[in-house]
C-alpha cells in the first residue's frame, strides 16, 4: 500500500498582482481527490516566492497534482500571477504530516517559523550511501528533539531527480522541515556546537544545498 505523500511547490509570484488572487486559487484544490492537507506561506527571504505544501493520501494522488501543478490546469491557472515558472518535488517525508508545521496553532503570542532545507546529493552515491545519509538525517533529529524552542522536523527523499541549482545535472535529493517556536530558538540552535556536530556528517554527501524561512499557514 503506498504511503501519505507529500508536493512542495514554489511559485514565483509576479510584483503587481494582488496576492489574494494567487492564493484563492487554492481553493479548487480542495476537490482534488486523496488531498489531505494544504499549506503556504511567502518565504521570508524571498518574498515574492510562494511556498505551497500539500499533503496525500497516497504517490499516486500526489503525482497527479504535481502534473497539474508544473504543466496541467492548476499551472494554466496560475500562469496569469507568476513571474517564472514552477518549481515543484514529490516527497516522502517521514512523517507525512505538514500539520504540525502550521503557525495556525495555538501558540500565544510567538510567531512559529519553518525552515525548509533541500539537500543536492553527490552523483553517484549509490543505494548504500542514501541510506547513510538518511542515517545521519536521523542522528540530526534526534539532536533536535532535545532542543528548547524546536517544534517539529521531517524530511525525505524526493521521487525522481532534481535539477543542480548552477548547472543542468540531475541528481538525487532530499528535503527537510525543522519547525520553531520563533526565530530565536532557531538562531540560537545554530550558534551551539550541537548544531556544528550534528551537520558535519553531511557534507561529505552533499553537491549543493538551500535553505529558507516560511511560516506557514492552512487553506
């Protein structure tokens, strides 16, 4: 039985349009069959760029949106409010839920923040080296989980192949979510010798990597 999927999207928003109309567009995406879950957020360093995370029930359902989404009706919809075009990877993240991300959640007065991370992967690690970079994805997490202020992390490998940000090689590659209760306790985490020693071992894997802030809300 296939497992609860995951689409992260980034839509390149056009400066003169007003953002309520990109976002109402969502709202056809309620009807789409398996969806379970719809959440998007501006990026905090790229503000024009929007975030849109959606969880499914299954692959299936979560490769037909992301058709739609890069080059069927949903993409001819938006087409009109971008400035670019999309970006968009099919995840399976462990856990499978974005909902624990959500800014949306009774927190008083913080300001809940997620960082999105995707992971560019050296060519050629094989089977074997995907599992230790999933390893040490593990050992992060569980640095994380003892950490004031950290809220909620997942991550996974995205289907398919992804695009080198700087050259046109495919390669593999892996996203992570590590939500916050604010930007403090983030920035606090990585000024610690934890977060040094916890991200080391990754390098050795990696072929590029990106980082951003979103805080994200539910459709």
């Amino acid at each position: 039985m296939s497992s609860p999927t995951t689409v992260i999207a980034y839509i390149p928003a056009a400066d003169d349009i007003d953002r309520s109309a990109l976002t109402n567009i969502f709202g056809q995406v309620q009807s789409y069959t398996g969806l379970k879950g719809i959440y998007y957020a501006f990026q905090e360093e790229s503000p024009s760029t929007l975030d849109l995370v959606t969880d499914w029930e299954d692959s299936r359902t979560a490769t037909q949106f992301h058709v739609s989404m890069v080059s069927g009706s949903l993409s001819d919809a938006l087409r009109p409010y971008m400035d670019g075009r999309v970006t968009a990877y099919v995840v399976n993240l462990i856990p499978a839920d974005i909902s624990i991300f959500s800014t949306m959640s009774a927190r008083g007065t913080m300001k809940p923040i997620t960082e999105v991370f995707t992971f560019y992967l050296r060519p050629g690690l094989g089977p074997e080296g995907l599992h230790k970079f999933g390893e040490a994805f593990s050992e992060l997490k569980a640095v994380l989980q003892g950490t004031k202020g950290h809220r909620a992390v997942t991550g996974g490998f995205v289907e398919g192949t992804v695009s080198h940000p700087s050259s046109d090689t495919e390669l593999d590659a892996f996203v992570a979510l590590v939500g916050w209760d604010d930007d403090e306790s983030r920035t606090a985490f990585v000024q610690t010798r934890a977060f040094g020693d916890s991200i080391q071992p990754f390098v050795a894997f990696l072929s590029n990597n990106s980082v951003h802030r979103v805080c994200l809300v539910p459709e």
